[in-house]
C-alpha cells in the first residue's frame, strides 16, 4: 500500500513538474526591442526616447499577448533604462540587449530594424502610390546569452498619404512577423 501511494505521489509530483515546465516555455516573458523608421523619417526607438512602442512593436506585442506571452511594457522598463546609458541608444547591441534581458527576469529579447519606404510614382491615373516595409529581428535567448533565431517580413501597401502608406505596410509586415516568431517560440 505504501508503495502504491509513493508511485501516485510520484506521479503527480512529476507530472505538475512538467505542466510548470510547459508553461513557462511556452509562455515566455518578452521584450521587443525594435526601431522603426517610416519614410525617410528619423529612426525611432522607445528606449532611447520618451516615445511609446511603435507600430510595428504594438502589433507584435498584441499577437503575443493574444497568444499567453508576457510582453514587458516600457513604463515598467524605463527606471532601469534611465540608469544605464548603453541602453538609451537607439543602435542598442545585443550584448546590452542580453544584458537588460538578464536584468528584467526575461526568456527573450527580440531585437530589430523596421523600415518603410516609398516604391515610387503613383500608379496610373491614380492618387495612390506604392509603399513598402522590411522587418528584420534577431530573437535572443537571454538564459544562453546568443541569438537564437534570425526572422524577417515584408509587406506593401497602396495609400494616397506617404506616411499612411508607410504605416500600413509596416503594421502587415508587423503581423507575419508575429507569426513567425510564434511559430519560433513553439519550435515549429
């Protein structure tokens, strides 16, 4: 009898150890650390500025979250930032990454470049013009201290407004990418 309830006890024991395990790989905590620049304007990053999340970060971070990650905030990330000079700049490196990474308790850091541009002239006898975004990221895994996968997107857009446009394509981009790095996230 003893026996049996040693197993059961076991049993259960290792089988909460694995959904605790399951859990937190599949429900990792997360910071995006991607700049954004929309044609031709200045390359932003909330990091290095007062500035929010940009587009492309806040149609990311909405995936995530849809999905049971926790995205971390900049409200939440801005003391530590302020006392570390290395991470206000908007080329952040991915040591510096890693290192705010093991500072704030993450599992990943995805760090990266968006870029809006204009494809052009309008389209004939029209008013729209053709716009286009390319998103490249390096997801860090911070526990490894090295990046761990390389993801890009594109996307293009038709709009009469520049910045419209740019926006557009960037937030289509922005949402391939979440995907991507979902699919990444759950070794697919």
């Amino acid at each position: 009898m003893k026996r049996l309830i040693l197993g059961i006890s076991c049993l259960f024991f290792l089988s909460a150890q694995a959904q605790d395990k399951s859990i937190s790989k599949e429900n990792p905590k997360i910071i995006l650390l991607i700049t954004e620049q929309n044609i031709e304007g200045p390359q932003k990053a909330w990091w290095a500025s007062e500035i929010d999340l940009s587009s492309t970060e806040a149609t990311i971070a909405r995936r995530l979250i849809e999905e049971g990650y926790e995205v971390l905030e900049p409200p939440l990330l801005f003391k530590t930032i302020k006392n570390r000079p290395a991470f206000r700049l908007v080329e952040i490196s991915d040591e510096d990454s890693l290192d705010l990474g093991k500072i704030l308790g993450v599992d990943y850091v995805i760090l990266g470049k968006a870029v809006a541009s204009s494809g052009g002239g309008a389209l004939k006898d029209t008013n729209f013009n053709s716009y286009f975004a390319n998103i490249t990221v390096k997801v860090l895994k911070v526990k490894e201290k090295r990046i761990w996968k390389y993801l890009e997107a594109n996307a293009k857009s038709l709009h009469i407004d520049r910045i419209s446009g740019g926006k557009e394509a960037l937030d289509k981009a922005s949402q391939d990418l979440a995907e991507k790095i979902i699919a990444a996230l759950r070794g697919k």
